[in-house]
C-alpha cells in the first residue's frame, strides 16, 4: 500500500486551484475607454478635417468626463469644435480654442449615459505641415453615476492621422468646383428649464442658477440672464452674459429670471423661471401711484411760492 497516495491528491489539487486561480487573475479587467478618432486617415496640407472625442463605458453608466486634447501646433490648425450632440448636459469647462496645442474640457451629464460611443465633442482641423501628427488627450477622468463620485477604470487612445504633401499645381489651373452651400440653421435651440439652487458650493449657500440648453444643428454659442423686478416690465431690465452656475443678484428670489440660449446661427430660445414670492401687480401700481401723488403735491406748492405778477 502506497503510504504517499493522500499526499500526492493532495498535491495534485493543490495545483488545479493554483491553475484556476491563476486562469481568473488572468482575465482583463473591462476599463471605460476616452478616444479620438476621425473618419480619414490622411488628408493633404491645406485641407481639413474632423476629430471626434467620445467616451466608451464598457456598460457602465457614467456622469461626467473631463481631460485636455492634445495635438501639434505646428502641424495643425484648429477650426471650429461643435459640441451640439454630446452626451454631456452641463459643461464646467466648455472646450474652445484658445491655448495653443492643448483643449481643455470638463462636463456632468446628471442621470449619467452609458454608450460604446458616447460622442463628447469634435474639432476641425487644418493640416498646415506635412508629417504624421497625432492628436491625443491627458488628464482623462470619468466618474461613475453611483452617488460617491467614484472614478471610472479609464484607458485613453489616441489617434494619428498623415498629413501628405501639398500637390503641386497644374500649369493650366483646373476649374474652380461649385461651391457647396450648407443647410443654414433655422432652428432655435431646444426647449430647456433653468433651476434655482441653494447651496454651500460653489456660492456660500446662495441661490443661484444652473441651466443648459440643447442645439442639435450649429450649438449653442452663448447665454444671457435677464433679473426683472416682479411687476416692472422686463424689457426695462439688461441682459448679461453668462454662464452656469450664475449667481442671483436679487438673493430674495423677488425677480422674474429669464434665461436665452443663442446658437451658432443667432436663434434664441428663452426659458423663464418663477420666482418664489412674486409680489402683486397692484403693489407696484400703488408705489408708482404714491410716487405721483407726492410729486403732485411738492409741485403745487413750490408754484403757490412763486411772485405773482402784479396787473
């Protein structure tokens, strides 16, 4: 009889839990993947082209990105960038250009998405130098819809596209082709809601306001806020540049609020928000009625005063 037999079993599972063990630790771990890509992969020196940011949740729901595009200044120009059908709704920090070479951007999505593709935003690019440049992102972050705030598993991949020779010109110059006239955009963005919050971020537990609006043909291009006191005619009160969260200036929430999304192509939408304790038309009425009537009587008898000229 073979003394060693529960030793070698013993042994041999040993070994198959090892195996198996090591066959789970071997599976990939499914990461949420930031991308750039384009619908080319080569353009020629003067020409443009579009590079799309979108957001891949590997089934995942997610409720904000942030990060920096990246790419050559010397070989790229940036044109435009279109944010009109992102997946996110309210952007801390819109990406626009302005620093050379870099893109920054910052958005919350409140409900999250979850996409293999969720678009972000897209820039056109002018090729201005021949060579491969590659247009990549850093300080990619995206955050898990789960109430903590919790960062997502995120890989980034970037793209590189051949910018080729600029051919050279015919000695009888070719016929200029027609040129394309693209649909022109008479569509007001769509219809949004303004909010008013109170809250001890970002203003000190002060009302302020947090809107966004949507345009799915040229994007939206700026905000205004109008604070017209309850009762007054609005068109009396300015409109102002801003931006969400914009902070109250009437703490007392006494003011009619309206808010006007303007797009790339110059339509408005205006979207209002009632305020919490209107105050009657007749107080104003009253007010202005008090005002005349005060006005009335200092005037009689500053005229009672006046010499009367003598017949």
């Amino acid at each position: 009889m073979d003394i060693n037999v529960p030793h070698r079993r013993t042994a041999h599972a040993a070994v198959i839990g090892l195996l198996v063990l090591c066959s789970f630790s071997a599976l990939p771990v499914l990461a949420a993947e930031m991308s750039v890509g384009a619908s080319v992969g080569a353009v020629a020196s003067g020409e443009t082209f579009e590079a799309v940011v979108s957001l891949d949740t590997q089934g995942e729901t997610v409720n904000a990105a942030e990060g920096t595009l990246t790419y050559p200044q010397d070989m790229l120009e940036p044109l435009a960038i279109r944010d009109a059908d992102a997946s996110i709704d309210f952007w801390a920090v819109r990406p626009k250009i302005g620093v050379p070479g870099a893109i920054a951007f910052s958005g919350v999505a409140p409900g999250g998405f979850k996409s293999d593709e969720a678009r972000l935003f897209e820039v056109t690019f002018r090729a201005k130098q021949d060579g491969r440049a590659a247009i990549g992102l850093t300080g990619a972050e995206a955050l898990l819809n789960d109430g903590q705030g919790t960062a997502a598993a995120l890989s980034t991949r970037a793209f590189t596209i051949t910018v080729l020779p600029e051919p050279p010109q015919a000695l009888t110059p070719a016929p200029a082709p027609t040129p394309v006239t693209a649909p022109q955009d008479m569509t007001p963005p769509e219809a949004f809601m303004p909010t008013v919050v109170k809250n001890e971020q970002p203003y000190g537990n002060r009302w302020f306001l947090v809107f966004a609006a949507q345009d799915k043909q040229s994007g939206i291009d700026r905000y205004e806020v109008r604070e017209a006191p309850s009762g007054m005619p609005a068109a009396l009160s300015p409109w102002v540049a801003a931006e969400s969260p914009y902070l109250l200036r009437d703490q007392t929430r006494k003011s009619r609020v309206e808010v006007k999304a303007i797009d790339r192509s110059g339509n408005v939408r205006v979207a209002s928000v009632t305020t919490a304790a209107p105050e009657a038309w007749y107080v104003w009425l009253l007010i202005w009625l008090m005002a005349v009537t005060v006005f009335a009587v200092v005037d009689r008898r500053f005229l009672t005063r006046l010499p009367r000229k003598r017949r």
